[in-house]
C-alpha cells in the first residue's frame, strides 16, 4: 500500500468513526429529552393545584411589596 492509499484509508476511518460518534450523540440527546419530557409529565392534580396556588400567592405577596415601596 503507498502513502496515498493509507492516507485515504485513515481519512476514510476517522470520517466512518465521527459518523458513528455523531449518530450516537443524537441517539442520546433524544433518549434525554424524551426521558425529561416523561418525568415532568407525572405531575399529579394536587401538585399541580398546589403549585398554582403558591403562585398565586407569591404575585398577591410581591405586589403588596411593590405598593409598600420595599
């Protein structure tokens, strides 16, 4: 083999290796994004009343402190 035919073997590997490490990297990020998307659906109704109600209550509490000038 000369130079020029190891030179391509090597580029054709090093372009076969980040073909693989691409597709795997977003194989992962989708399996992240699906798994995220999975847990923060399993929020239950009264966490979810609880949640807004404290929202609530922090705008209702942030403006009584804005009135006062704090």
């Amino acid at each position: 083999m000369n130079e020029i035919q190891e030179q391509t073997a090597s580029s054709t590997a090093n372009g076969s290796l980040w073909l693989i490490v691409v597709f795997i990297g977003a194989f992962v990020l989708v399996g992240a994004i699906a798994w995220a998307k999975a847990k923060n659906r399993r929020i239950s109704p009264e966490q979810d009343r609880r949640t807004e109600q404290a929202t609530r209550d922090l705008y209702r509490n942030g403006s009584d402190d804005d009135a006062a000038g704090r």
